[in-house]
C-alpha cells in the first residue's frame, strides 16, 4: 500500500509507515532540522504528537517509521465540527505549553521562505508585489514576539482524530516561532473559507487565552502572510512539477488570498 506524499516518499507495511524525504525539496525544507526535533521528541512524555518508532539519517535524507494508526481519521476526511475546533483549540494550547528553550531546532525566517519560492520561480502567475509590499511591513513584527514550539504546517491531513483523541504529524516545517502562526495555519490551510468557522475557532482561542482581543491584528497579519507564502508555494510546485494538483490549489489559494476577509 502506498500513500501520496508531497515532500516524501510514503508506504505501508505490516502497520509501519514508512517515509523518506526526497531531496528535491531541500531547496525549502531543512530534513536535518526536522531529524534534530525527531532526537527530542522520542524522549518527551506527551500525548498530542506522533512520535517515531525508528529513524535515521543517511545519505543526506531523513529516514522515519511510525504506527499506523488505523483507528484514527485525518481532518481530510471527516467534517469539521465545533467539538472538533474545540479539540485543536487545546491541542495546539498543549503543543506551545511546551518548554521552547529545551528544542534545539530552528527558528522560522519569514523573510528566507518568501524569497525561497518568490526566486526559485521562472513565471509567477499574478503580480504579488502589493502584497509583498503590504506583509514586508509586518514581518519584523513577528520577528519580535516570543517564541513557542509550532508545528507550521496544520493541514487537514495532519491533524488525526478519533473520537476526542487528537493527535498531529509530520514535522517537515516544525520550528521555534510564536504562537500566532499555527492559529492562522488552520484557519488558511484547514478551514480557509469557513467564516463561520474561522470565527468559532478564533472565539475559542481568545477564551482559552491562546491569544487576546487586542492581539487579533497580529493574527490577521499572519493569516495575510500564510495565504501569499503558500499561494507562492503552489506556484512553484506546479512549475517545477507540472501537476493538476498543483494547479487547483495556486487558484483556490490565490482567491484566498485576493479576497480574505479581516477578523
């Protein structure tokens, strides 16, 4: 059985997934970063992150293997519901609870993933200068804050639940970064969308003190990035690999992008 991987190779065998990064994505993603945290994370008790059974680092690629978790279900297939929102609430609450000075691991550039696919891309397919120029002003902002274990990357395939279980994979992006950036990385890679959703969703990160009232600018900003960074990324990615997948996700993340709404 094999499953589809944008950033590694993936199959299954006897209830043992198992992955190898592909290095055509280096020229984005630091595999040695993630094998860092993958050293960290085997020796944390903790309940919310998949954990590897084995792993090791060879010829300059990441080899890991996980527990299939046939039990559980990603937010791909299953509809998002309010106790669902509820339980990410908590779950990414739990993943920055964690003591971020005990990770060796990178910090997130902003600057560095923008420019990454902005220069490593022969034909952007839209003008995103006034975008550029708008989130240029606010990066410096989000250099500034405090810093927090995020996972970067909270896609519907990431995030398993069963029933009020819930548990994240996939490390590809994961990185010290402030707390603003998972919050806007569900509601741009996972609701998208779902106003009234997203606003549920930020209703509960204010009640449970994720965030405050009069940081939601800070949140809108970083929303505002994510949609250009991956919009960017998908730009990219249906450049050099010339997928319909690719395709269908630059246009729907850059509608997101044009006409996402302020909270």
């Amino acid at each position: 059985m094999k499953f589809n991987g944008y950033t590694n190779k993936v199959k299954l065998e006897k209830d043992i997934l198992k992955k190898q990064s592909v290095d055509f994505h280096n020229i984005y993603l630091d595999k040695e970063n993630e094998y860092n945290f993958l050293k960290q994370l085997k020796d944390i008790n903790q309940d919310i992150l998949l954990a590897p059974l084995k792993f090791y680092w060879k010829d300059n690629q990441l080899f890991s293997e996980y527990k299939f978790l046939r039990d559980f279900q990603t937010l791909k297939d299953i509809k998002i519901t309010k106790e669902i929102i509820d339980n990410v609430v908590n779950l990414i609450k739990k993943l920055h609870n964690f003591n971020s000075k005990e990770f060796k691991i990178k910090k997130f550039d902003y600057h560095k993933l923008l420019a990454t696919f902005k220069n490593n891309t022969n034909t952007l397919l839209f003008n995103f200068e006034l975008h550029f120029n708008e989130i240029s002003k606010e990066i410096d902002k989000f250099d500034g804050l405090d810093l927090v274990l995020s996972h970067n990357d909270l896609v519907p395939g990431n995030i398993l639940v069963n029933k009020n279980k819930i548990i994240l994979i996939d490390y590809d992006y994961i990185s010290l970064n402030n707390k603003f950036f998972d919050i806007a990385s569900f509601i741009s890679e996972t609701l998208n969308d779902d106003e009234k959703m997203i606003k549920y969703f930020i209703k509960q990160c204010i009640e449970k003190e994720l965030i405050y009232v009069d940081e939601i600018g800070i949140l809108n900003s970083m929303i505002k990035y994510q949609d250009l960074l991956w919009t960017l990324w998908a730009n990219f990615m249906l450049e050099k690999k010339k997928q319909i997948i690719f395709k269908e996700i630059f246009e729907s993340k850059l509608e997101r992008l044009k006409s996402r709404k302020i909270y």
